[in-house]
C-alpha cells in the first residue's frame, strides 16, 4: 500500500478574502453621496469583527464562496497578530483612500482602499463587499510584516479532513477524495490515475474497517507543513497512513498523502 505523493516547487498566492455582513449593507446597497463615511463604514465592519478576537465574528460575514477559501484555525491565528502588533482601531485616514462602487442590475459591489490608523501603528487595508458581503480582503503593515504562522490553533479540523481523504480513497470514492486535494497535486495524479490507484489499493486490502487518528508532526518554516498520522485498519491489512497539509494565506492545503506505513 505504498504511494508517497508530494508536490514540489509550489507557488502559491496568498490570497485572503472575507465576507461582511448585514451591519455593512447600510452603506453598500446604494451609491452613497459622501465616499468617506461609506468607506469608513466598510472598515469599522471589518476591523471590528478582526479585533473582537473571536474569529467566528468574522467567518459570521463571509460569503459562502470566501468560507472554502479560510480555515477559521489559521484565520485565528491571524486575528491574534493583528490585535497584538497593531492594537486598536482608530479609523480610516480621510485623505489616503480611494472609494469606489459598481452596481449591475439589483448587485452592488463597493471597494475601499486606504490607510488606517491603529493604536501601535499604521497599515494599508483593502476591503471589497458584494451585496453587503465581504469578498475580499488585505492588510498590510511593517508591524505584520515579519513570521507570524508557526501552524493552526487547532488541528482538529485537519484531523477530520485527514480522516476524510482517507475514508474516501479506501472506500472505494475517487470523486470525493480527488475534490479534497490542492489542485497541484490533482495535476500530478488526475483523477483517471487516483481511479486506477483506489481500485488496486482497495482490491489488495479489502474493505475498509476503521480510520483513527494517531499523532500529527508540524514542521515551521516559511511555509508550515502539518502531517496527520492514522491508523487504518482494511479487511486484509492494516497500515500507517498519512496526510500532509501546506499552509499558505488562511488555508492549509492537502498537498501529499502516504499509505506505505513508514
């Protein structure tokens, strides 16, 4: 049962996007006549679910779309550094921003860009809404500048998507597992050759039985990598298996998995 797949030399772009909510729909149904409240107003929504310090706040306003795109254990992480090294909110400087709004139809899309002030600092903060929700977002600071994701708050998210991924492959379930993984490593192993590899791996070892978790090994770094270890147990074998997740911008990615049992 051995198939160690592992994507190299990946770029990825650290795109963050969140959706805010009703407080914001005030200012983002219409044109408004006065651009600095409104985007003054697209601000306070965003940095006030940012420093509450509770990031379900802030996945509360996001757009279905932008919550596949954020793991709330890494947004959390975030949070915790935008708080510490930044502080307080103090609001949108009123000549360093740009408004700007679109309307097609009864959909509204509004963008603020601009320099905001906080109590430890300044940073330049983009926030765009589409129908009062949050689609996208970035701040950036010299006070974020430097490392601040050493790996997720929690794992227990990654242990389930672990267990998943598994589930499905020794199940017997190609579509499933293959939609679970990062698309570079869909390019390494589409999905005709995951079909291929399933049917032998689940015909040698027969019907799955059980997956449990058993440890996770993280290792920190420019880009953090986490690998969640289980035990599985098959009709006619049982083996060590694992799954590796790479984490860049808010989500960890399932990158690599192994069922060699090594």
């Amino acid at each position: 049962m051995r198939q160690v797949l592992t994507a190299l030399g990946l770029v990825f772009v650290a795109l963050a996007g969140l959706r805010a909510g009703d407080a914001a729909e005030e200012s983002l149904g219409s044109v408004p006549a006065s651009a600095h409240p409104a985007g003054a107003k697209m601000q306070e929504v965003f940095f006030a679910a940012v420093l509450s310090g509770d990031a379900r706040k802030v996945t509360a306003l996001f757009h279905p779309a932008l919550s596949e795109e954020v793991d709330e254990p890494v947004l959390s992480v975030w949070i915790a550094a935008v708080k510490q090294r930044l502080g307080a909110y103090s609001g949108l400087r009123k000549n360093e921003f740009s408004t700007s709004w679109a309307v097609e139809g009864d959909h509204v899309t509004a963008e603020c860009e601009g320099a905001v002030d906080f109590e430890k600092g300044a940073a330049k903060s983009v926030v765009k809404f589409y129908d009062g929700k949050l689609v996208k977002f970035n701040v950036t600071s010299d006070k974020i500048a430097g490392p601040w994701f050493q790996g997720p708050a929690s794992t227990e998210l990654y242990r389930g998507r672990a267990k998943a991924f598994l589930t499905h492959f020794l199940k017997g379930e190609p579509d499933a597992a293959f939609e679970m993984m990062h698309s570079a490593l869909q390019k390494n192993l589409p999905l005709d050759k995951l079909k291929a590899m399933i049917e032998k791996v689940t015909g040698q070892a027969g019907a799955l039985k059980s997956v449990e978790y058993a440890s996770e090994e993280a290792t920190p770094g420019d880009i953090v990598n986490l690998k969640i270890l289980c035990k599985v147990e098959c009709e006619k074998a049982k083996t060590m298996a694992s799954v590796r997740f790479q984490f860049v911008g808010l989500k960890g990615h399932l990158v690599a998995f192994d069922l060699s049992g090594e």
